[in-house]
C-alpha cells in the first residue's frame, strides 16, 4: 500500500491545509478507483471506503491482487469538521461542479484536481449519497450515459442494478462525467449516510471485492453476492403524501408489500391521530424510504420496485 | 389584487403560498407580463423593483392596457431564513424547473410557478448576483433564445446584455423552462445579495416600462433607453484569486480598468503581507466586483468586459 497526497485543500490564513489522500494498491496499472466522501456528511461512504482499504492492504500483502486500485476515502474534510455537508465558504456542492475547472472557482477547481486524479481508470466506482435523505437497498446505480455497461453492475452481486436516465443536474456529477470520459462507472449506495453502520458498509466491501475476483483482479473468493435484479428507476413507483404532519414509517427499505397494504402514516403534529394512511398501488418491494421526522405534502415517502419487476 | 399561485402544507401547521399581485389595466386579457424575484433566498434587489412597480402601476392603472403579474417571492422560505436555497433541500431552486407533480413539494411549487407565468407575453426574472460578488444591471442570455430575447432585453434599461454559452445543467432554470415552452424570459442580474441598491431597481423600472410601451400596454409616449452593450461585441476577460486572504478593492465597481491594473489585493492579516496583486487580464469594464472580503483559492474577484469603445 502507498498512501500519498493527491491534492491539498487550502484555506489559510485561518484553516491549515488539509491533504487530500489517495491508497495505491497492486501494479501500476489503472484498473479501478473508488471515490468516498465527497460531501460533508458522508460519514459511511468515508468508513466504507476506509473498510475497503484495510482489506485491500491484506489482499495486496497476500500476493493476490493483479491489478492497480486507487482508493480516496475523502475529499470533504474542510466541510466534514464543521458539520457542513457543502463548501461552507458558498454551500456548493463539489459533487455538481465536475468535470471541474482549473481556472474556476474554488469547488470548480478542487473537482477538477481530484477529476485529474481519478482519470484514466477502467473500471470507477462512487461511493455516494442521494439528494433526498433517505435508506436504500444496497444497490449499484448506472447513469444512462450512452457510453454505460449495464451488464457488468450485475457483477456486485448487490440485490439491484438500477439504471438512471441523466436529469439536467446529473450532467455535472462524478459519475456522468467519469462515464463520458471513458471510465466505466458505477455508483454504489448502502443503506446509509449519516449514520455509520458497520454491516452495510460491509456489504458494499465484499460487493467491490467479489466484482474483483469475477474479474480476475483478485484470487480472493468471495461469497456469493445476490443475483442482481437490473430495475430502469422511471420503472419504480413513487408513493407521496397527500397531508403534511409527523411522518411514522410502517416499513423498511428491502420490505415486501402487497397491494393496498400500509408503507406509512401521517399523523396530526398537534393530536397525533393519523390523517393519512399511504398504502403501496403495487405488490412489490421497498427500495428507498425517506428519512423524516416531519413531512410536507406532496412529497415523495418512498419508491418500490413492482413485482413484474422483482 | 393579491392572488395565490400555488400553495402546500408545511409539516406543522402552517401553509406554504406563493403568491403575485395581480395589477389589470383596461383589456386585462389582451397582454401579460410577469415580473418575478426571489428564487434565491438572498437576492433582495427586486424587492425594491416590485414594491415601486406596484406603486407606479397603480397611479397608471387609467393608462394601462393588460395585465402586470408581480410575484415578489417564489422562495418565501429561503428569504425568510435569510438562505439562497430552500432550506432542509440539497438542489437550487434554479435547478428544479420545470418542475414535477411526483417528486417533493419543492418541485411541486416550481411545477405549479411554470405553470401560472406560462403563456405570459414577456416574464422578467429578477437576480441579484449573491452575497460576494456585485454586478452592474444587466440581463444574461442563453445564446440559444437570442433572436427572440434581443429585442426585449435591448429595451430594458440595462447596461449590458451578456449572451453565455449553453450547459445542459442550465436547462433547468425558471428561464430555460419558460423560454423552452415559448414564454420569453429575460434574467436580470443587478447589485449584490442581502442589499438594496435603489439606483438600479429604480433603472429597471424604467425599462419595464419602456417594454411595456413597446408591447402597447401604456398609452403613454415610449420612454427612450440607452441601447446596452452586448458581451458579443467585446471580450469577457476572469480574475480569481490564487491566493486566500482577505479581499481588498483597488478600483470602483463599474470603473474602466487597463490591462495589468491591479484590481485588488489579497491581505494577510497575520503578518501585514500582501499575498497575492490581483491584475486586469484586458483592458474594459469592471462589470463584476468582488464584494465579500474573505476569499479562497479561486474565489471569483472581477469580470472586466472589453475590447467595447468608451
Ligand atoms: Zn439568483
């Protein structure tokens, strides 16, 4: 393992610079890189991508891997220790400024080095978190780029492959961009982001490994990973609320439901009797469910993945 | 005539409405412009333009034709937090149009806005920069609607008309969206976040009404306006800092520059340094200046325009 500096961010006169780390594992080669943090509070992806490392090391001082692996647990620590999940100085989000500008601004230019530094690679893998707060099912997710190979998902053996049609917003990510400058990518989502939970991060750990050694990057075995189910998201049904008050979750990311069947209720903040009651149209499975306490109308609850589908 | 746009529940009690004042002159239906400010919590320059538009429009009621919709808020959350986005959401208010009745309440309000503005002759969308940078009035275009907004923005009383380049991740701004489904809007950009500069609204004002002459909406002679200077006829030229510090300005906003003139320092408050000699890359106008002193590495500090006669 080789740990060395790939950027630094600086901020003087009043923050010291902050070294932004990359581990290099196996040859030389650009084979895989993974990405971890990039926004402040993506506590899980930084200990998932840390997680990675300590098993990599091993792997690499056992003779087995034939590849060459970058990993950067984060690139947020300037927003990461101050409780900021955005470029505190503007609240902008490095993770909508790619492919990055040398000459831009201040989270245009830090895109840009860490772009630089995770360019070239085969294979890239996001470790991320999503716009809304909210659990998922541990799941790879393409962006339909043209240039994606939505095979090659299923190979995590995570439960679900889901393939993303790019919004407007989605064209200055990490992962579009990677894509269109010639590196296959994928984004990797575990269950959480604010929360560090050791057994999803563990999921995602043996889900890289096990895409290593189907690959032959690794001799590694892993065990077998589910067969992933490959799920276009405008596929998936999207349940919103109708009222607004105290949101009381009936059901999990990973649940079935049958039609008809309660997901959720809304209860009255001030009698906390229920003043709806979202009920799954479809038989089907819980793929991501929001993280509130309270809830607006009108707002997504969660998504589920029909039957026909699972 | 106070009217509400489109209104949801906010979690606890209370009612999310965004509203416009409708002002009617004799033939209501015949035109409609709508004059709407306050996407971006921190941009209070059209405050002002809206509180005197509506003053100076009912004291011309009897020589007016159509219908003026002002909208002073479509944020009334971010403006009351005094934040640019919308509070508890990662994306702009700017990068959710056209909207969606599936997605979250905040999409549902930019939905129900596109919606009521649609079909309008003309919508003028009020900017104010934000909290670092100060501009000079003026109107941004993307260089795919120009013939059709040309026209318009030549008559709006602005110092200057900037035509930029198109970007997918542009296309979902309030004016791509309403440009896209034939409703030409204008974005004006003046001044600097969480200030009023009166001059300027009182400047646009005038243009508003220069516009509205031209559409047949005042039966008063046409005010005659200074044609702007269009970027297209000169050169934009960038400064960023290299350095961070504190910003301070050695020339005026709106000042001429020549090329190598130091447009500001970046101070070391430690030890009395200075740390970096901002220089103009061409000789122009100073249209943008750097506002909020505390700057980063590549912290924007001017934009001169030039290569346009004195
Ligand atoms: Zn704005």
């Amino acid at each position: 393992m080789k740990r060395e500096i790939l950027c630094t961010i600086s901020a003087l006169p009043y923050r010291q610079p902050i070294p932004v780390y990359g581990f290099r594992f196996g040859s030389g080669d650009k084979t895989l890189a993974v990405m971890g943090a990039i926004r402040g509070d993506e506590f899980q992806q930084m200990y998932t991508a840390a997680r990675l490392i300590q098993r990599l090391e091993k792997l690499e001082s056992d003779g087995a891997l034939s590849a060459g692996i970058l990993v950067v647990p984060c690139m947020a620590q300037f927003s990461m220790n101050v409780s900021r999940r955005f470029w505190p100085l503007d609240n902008t989000d490095i993770n909508r400024m790619f492919p990055g500008y040398a000459d831009g601004e201040t989270t245009q230019r830090l895109a840009h080095r860490i772009f630089q530094a995770l360019q070239g690679y085969q294979w890239g893998i996001h470790l991320t978190s999503f716009y809304l707060s909210g659990d998922f099912v541990p799941h790879v997710r393409i962006m339909e780029t043209g240039f994606q190979k939505d095979e090659a998902g299923l190979d995590f053996g995570l439960p679900y492959l889901v393939i993303r049609s790019p919004h407007p917003y989605d064209t200055v990510t990490l992962n579009y961009n990677w894509q269109i400058w010639g590196t296959n990518t994928f984004s990797l989502y575990t269950r959480a982001t604010r929360d560090i939970e050791p057994g999803s991060a563990e999921v995602a750990v043996e889900s890289i490994l096990r895409f290593l050694h189907r690959y032959g990057l690794s001799s590694e075995e892993v065990p077998e990973g589910c067969k992933s189910v490959c799920v276009n998201e405008s596929q998936m049904v999207a349940i919103g609320s109708s009222s607004a008050g105290i949101l009381l979750p009936q059901k999990h990311p990973g649940d079935k439901v049958a039609a008809g069947e309660m997901v959720a209720s809304i209860l009255d903040p001030y009698t906390a009797k229920p003043c709806e009651e979202i009920r799954s149209p479809v038989d089907g499975t819980i793929f991501f469910f929001r993280h509130a306490q309270i809830l607006s109308e009108r707002t997504i609850v969660c998504r589920i993945i029909p039957q026909n589908n699972s | 005539m106070i009217e509400t746009v489109v209104s949801a529940q906010l979690p606890v009690g209370e009612e999310l409405a965004i509203q416009k004042n409708r002002i009617e002159g004799a033939e209501p239906d015949s035109r409609r412009i709508a004059v709407v400010t306050g996407t971006h919590g921190d941009e209070l320059e059209g405050q002002y333009v809206a509180w005197k538009l509506a003053r100076l429009l009912e004291q011309k009621r009897k020589i007016l034709h159509g219908t003026v919709d002002i909208y002073p808020a479509l944020n009334p959350l971010g403006i009351s937090t005094i934040y640019r986005g919308l509070p508890g959401f990662d994306l702009d208010m700017n990068r959710i149009f056209p909207g969606s009745r599936t997605e979250t309440m905040n999409e549902y309000i930019a939905d129900g806005i596109v919606r009521d503005i649609a079909g309008a002759d003309l919508c003028i969308d009020i900017h104010a920069s934000n909290i670092f940078l100060r501009e000079i009035p003026q109107i941004r275009i993307n260089e795919k609607s120009v013939d059709q907004l040309m026209p318009f923005a030549k008559l709006l009383n602005m110092d200057f008309v900037w035509v930029h380049g198109a970007t997918t991740v542009l296309e979902s701004t309030l004016a791509y969206s309403l440009n896209d489904i034939g409703t030409p809007t204008l974005v004006v950009e003046m001044g600097v976040g969480m200030r009023i500069t009166e001059r300027y609204g009182n400047q646009l004002i005038y243009g508003i009404f220069s516009v509205m002459n031209e559409l047949g909406m005042l039966d008063e002679p046409a005010i005659p306006v200074q044609p702007p200077i269009v970027s297209t006829d000169g050169h934009v030229g960038f400064v960023n800092a290299s350095e961070s510090g504190i910003f301070l300005p050695r020339v005026s906003h709106a000042d001429r520059v020549e090329q190598g003139q130091t447009i500001g320092i970046v101070s070391n408050p430690f030890t009395g340094e200075i740390s970096e000699k901002l220089l103009s890359p061409l000789s122009g106008m100073v249209f943008t200046l750097r506002e909020y002193p505390i700057v980063n590495e590549g912290s924007l500090i001017a934009r001169v325009l030039g290569g346009v006669a004195k």
